[in-house]
C-alpha cells in the first residue's frame, strides 16, 4: 500500500469526526478546540536508514527529528508550542548516546520554542535494530487566529515557493536535511502582511512536485508551473528541485492582486512566484503540472513517496 | 541505562520550561497552558514482540494501543480529546492489515472518545521487522478544572486501588492487557465526590509496586502497603499482582478524613483500601514497602523496567 492510498483511507473518516476537529487529517497539522481557542497537533518520525544515515551524529539526529515537525507548524503559520517524543532504541545504544540524545532534544525543542514535556522510551529486543524518534508537536495558531491550509488555493492565486529547492541530503546523506530552518517567522509575516489574501501553504517535505499536486487536490484546482522559474539549490538540477523534497521550504498562494506587494525577500528568505492556479474544468484538470522541455508533466508522481518500496 | 535514570535525566531539565508548561514531563500526562483553558498530553508506545506477542489480532494491537494511552488520561482524571499515531510497518505487512490496522485505530479512537487527528506511517526498509505504534494523547482537565498529580499524596492519606491485579499478559499473552477499561469514568467520579480530598492518583502500568514508589517518590511521604489487603485477581499470585503491570487499573490517595465515604463499588469498580502514606522522616524513609510475610519489602524494584535488559 502506498502513502497516498493510506491518507486517502483515512481521510474517508473525516466526516464521522466531532464538530471540535476544526481541521481534519489531511493539512500539516489538525486544529482541535480546547477551551475558549484551539490547538494544532501533528506528528512525524525520523528512522535510521530511512531518514539519516547511520554514522549522522546524534545531535543532528536530534535536530531533524524537531526541526521537521517545526516546519509542519510553519506551514500552517502557527506558534510552536510544546512537543513530545516517543524513542525506540537499539539495545547496544551506549549510555553516553541516550544522555546525548536526550539532551539534544531538549536543547532543540527548547530553542524552536517547542519544550519537550513527555515522552515513552523503548530498547528494540536485540541489538543493530533502527534507532527511531516519533515527536509529537503541539502549536497554537497565528496570533490573528488564522491557520493556513493547503485546501485555500483559488482560480489567478499565484504559487510561490521559499528559498531554493533540490539535493538535500547530500552526497553522503550529511546535507541541508538535517540542518534546515523552519520557516516558522517567514509565514507568521505572510500572514501579518497579506492576511486574507494569502491562500493555501504547505511545506516542502517529500518533494515539489508532490506537495503542490497536494495544494492543488486538495483545493480542487489546477497548480500550473513554470519549469524555468524554480529556484534551484546551487550544484543541483531541476530534476532534484522537483523530486528530492525534504527541503522544509515554504510553498503557498497569493491571491492575485496581492501578487505586486510581494517583497523579494521576507524574513530573511527569497520568495519567487513560480506559476498560477487555475479553476479545474474543462480545460485545465484538477493536479498540479509543470512545463519543462516544450510540455506539460503531471507533478504528482514526482517526489517522495513514502511506501514499502521507496528508499531514503 | 535503565528507564528510571532517563526519567531522571529529563526531569533534570524541567526548571528550565517555561510558565506555560503546568505539569512538565514526570506524571502521567504533561499539562500546557492553551488560550485560557489547558491541554493535557501524553504519548505511549506499542511493540510488537515487547507489548504483545506477534501472533496477536491487528484489531486488539490497536485496541491496547489506544486505551494505555487513554488510562494516562484516567490517571489525571482527564477527558480524553483527540489522539495520532505513528505507526511502523513491516515491510511485508498485507494491504489487507494496513486497512484492518487504520479501521480498527479510529474505530477505538472514536470510542474512547478521542478521534485520530493525525498521524504519520513508515514502512521498514526490509520484512520482518516489528511492528510499532507509537500514539500521543490530548485530553482536557476535569470539567472543574482539577488535575489529578501523582506528586500529591501527604502524611496520613489512604491508599486505594481499583479492581483487582496480576497476570494481565495471560499464559499465551493474549490476556487483559488487550481488553482492559480504561478507569476514565472511574476517575471522573472520584474528582466528582472527593474532590480536594483526593490526593495523588496513577495508573498501575509498570506494576503495582513500581507505580506506588512512583507516587511515593513524587510526594516525598512513604507508602505503607499490607500484602494481604491487595485484590488479586483470579488464579494470580500476590507476586503477580505486585509485579505484573498492564493492569491499568488506578491506584490513588484520599485523605484521612474522605476514607469513610468510600464507596465499595464506583463506576461499577470494585475500590480497596490497601494501605497509608506517612511523612518521611526517622520513622519512615521516602519510598513505598509491602508488609510480607511478616517483614516489609521495598516496592519500587518490583515491577516491569523498560531497560534495554527487560523482557516482555
């Protein structure tokens, strides 16, 4: 079964959920009333093998495993608010790794302004199993009480992706994957200077392709790019920008008259409009697709899928 | 590194939380400051070949999987919100599991009245390995606001526990721990009749003495139990009741002047007085002991550790 079959699975649950899940499975995070306001919740794990390579120092380790669900609180324009981390350890993990470890997240946590308040720790049965981190993160929304989804995409919203795209694991699996930063500051000023006229944001995990196709499913239009306009990481091709993913950029909409405020820079990050939404119907069908070498390519099956076939 | 010393190691850190963090990581579940209202949570992890065997029913793997989680809610006398889970899948797990596994976590998510909002899932890179579900847990507090702490038992207390203990694994491993009740409506009522004279409350997970030395330790008061008041269930030992854990029953504290108002049977559960916390002190040493066999036994070493050494 792959990734995109079991969301599908899941989402088909959504409408038996209460009136207090205010965003269901499906975006970055999920949005759950509590008391007078609401929280965002989501989860995400590292692997060893899958997601570092095994000689990745702990501390880096460490790092990723937050900074990854850090970038899920950025896309929705939320504030980090605490996180959690359920550990499975192989038994031969030297004690001075656990202490190391622990410390590292804690440290991390703290400085991404997410503390960590619990957690489960297990040791695999046998030694040389994968050293595995799944944090849990909690956020509270955009001072505005605006949360950013990735179903808002409109007919003339221009797309606009963060930063530049491509080849972040590196040669040898030490790259930009596992010391990127959460553009957590970045979407809280979008969302202080366009408001409502910001439409539908993701971040960039599994791959541009795959995520856009997302935004564009998800809000039921067509996402058409501009292959040439891409930002592409120095030293990568535009291949990798599309397909690599796990480069925790921002990818989102702009309403189209907002599209001539747009400032080139914001909060210290290039911001570069790469192509348009259009409604789904008889000329253009819902999906995201990008024009490269003379023709359009359908950007759904371009990136990181995460299913029992797919390697790291 | 044995799980006590790692316990200790994160709780080393928890002057360095900030305000919003009401209970930081030590007691069952963490308690965050949310708008203005709070929000209780906790994550829990199952592994396969450690929390059950491998031939158990997807449909009771995820049943376990949620209701321990669901017992941290009852040991704070919470009200269970919303969950997510990470799962860990052999590579060559049937689709057909996939889906029976997914059914069955919202099935029992929405029974317990916490809906699965999120989630993430890998697969192994290669067959064989062990399958994981890692959930995290939001709850609310009790409607009137009190959180029940493990860190409040005082001089003179008595000391109760729900229902009966021992041999929750079962022979072939397919026993109670697959098809325990959660105690969330047990603890309700408690907080609903007592009040302030409930003191510390947990839930028996580790086994009964290792839990009992944990509320011990967290209030700094000694825990005096007699063995023979403890309900053991049927065709266990004493041993076993004291050692066991996943029983997931509560063990919890009134005060002195509350116990003649306690009710044989609450929320349909059988509730027994099983012993007293007294002050540290020359007389008595912070921590919990059983009376056995005419000598007294330190509890805190009886019980399930989650090292690297432990078995399942």
């Amino acid at each position: 079964m792959r990734e995109g079959d079991l969301h599908a699975l899941i989402a088909a649950a959504n409408d038996r959920l209460p009136k207090g899940v205010m965003i269901p499975p499906g975006d970055d995070m999920a949005q759950v009333a509590v008391a007078g306001g609401s929280v965002l919740v989501a989860c995400d794990q590292v692997i060893e093998g899958r997601h570092f390579v095994p000689n990745t120092p702990i501390e880096l380790i460490a790092r990723k495993a937050i900074a990854r669900n850090v970038s899920d609180v950025a896309a929705m324009a939320g504030r980090p608010l605490a996180c959690l981390c359920a550990a499975t350890l192989p038994s031969d993990l030297p004690e001075s790794a656990v202490r190391a470890l622990t410390a590292a997240l804690q440290r991390h946590a703290e400085d991404f302004g997410c503390p960590l308040v619990g957690g489960d720790t297990s040791w695999h049965g046998e030694p040389g199993h994968p050293l595995q981190l799944s944090i849990t993160i909690l956020a509270l929304p955009h001072a505005t009480g605006r949360v950013v989804r990735r179903d808002q995409a409109r007919d003339g919203d221009v797309i606009i992706v963060s930063g530049a795209l491509g080849g972040s694991f590196g040669a040898d699996g030490l790259g930009h994957h596992l010391r990127f930063e959460p553009r957590v500051r970045l979407a809280r000023e979008l969302v202080d200077h366009f408001g409502d006229r910001l439409g539908a944001m993701i971040d960039v995990s599994d791959g541009l392709g795959r995520d856009l196709d997302r935004v564009a499913r998800a809000s039921g239009v067509a996402v058409l790019v501009e292959g040439d306009r891409i930002p592409v990481q120095g030293g990568c091709t535009l291949e990798q920008a599309l397909r690599d993913g796990e480069d925790h950029e921002l990818a989102f909409t702009l309403r189209a008259e907002a599209a001539e405020d747009l400032p080139a820079i914001l909060a210290g990050v290039p911001l570069t409009i790469i192509g348009r939404a259009r409604a789904a119907g008889d000329l253009h069908q819902v999906g995201a697709r990008v024009f490269l070498a003379g023709a359009w390519h359908a950007m759904g099956s371009m990136g990181w899928e995460h299913g029992p076939s797919a390697g790291a």
